[in-house]
C-alpha cells in the first residue's frame, strides 16, 4: 500500500494506491488559508488521518506565513481543542 500526502490547487489530498481517500481545502485570501472543508472517507475515518491534512496544512501555513481561518467544523474543532495551532489562527 502506497499512501501520499499531495497539495492540489485548493488543499492537500491524502492519496492511496493512487486513489483519493480524504483532503482538507481552503481558499485564500491575502495572507489568509479559509479552511473551507475536510473530508475523510469512511474507511479511513477514526486513524488521525483529518489529523495528518490539518498538520501538513499548517506546517504548509507557518512555511509560507499564513494564517489559518476555521470555517470548516472540523478544523474549528481541533483549533479550539489543541494550542499546536495557536500560531497560525487567524
């Protein structure tokens, strides 16, 4: 089983077997990444893989000098219970 992390054009997409399994989007605006949505397929649910797109998300933030806007329920979510984003929060 092969499993990649890959940025598209709006998020990054969590890639297995060559198959799209979950991904995390946003839209930017200015030096704002609006996390728009995160979406985990069933099967993968429940293993922190929400976890690994949000963390690469914000690691993809921090190297580039965003901040990160929570819309999407998820992220407000992991925001509001976790201070490892507390840098990047818009």
């Amino acid at each position: 089983m092969k499993i990649t992390l890959m940025k598209s054009k709006d998020g990054f997409e969590y890639i297995e077997d060559g198959d799209s399994k979950a991904r995390i989007i946003w839209s930017q605006e200015g030096n704002t990444m609006v996390m728009n949505g995160t979406h985990v397929s069933e099967e993968l649910r429940g293993q922190g893989v929400g976890k690994k797109l949000l963390d690469e998300a914000a690691a993809y933030a921090r190297e580039n000098g965003y901040k990160m806007k929570a819309v999407c329920p998820y992220v407000a979510d992991s925001f509001e219970k976790s201070s490892d984003y507390n840098d990047v929060k818009a």
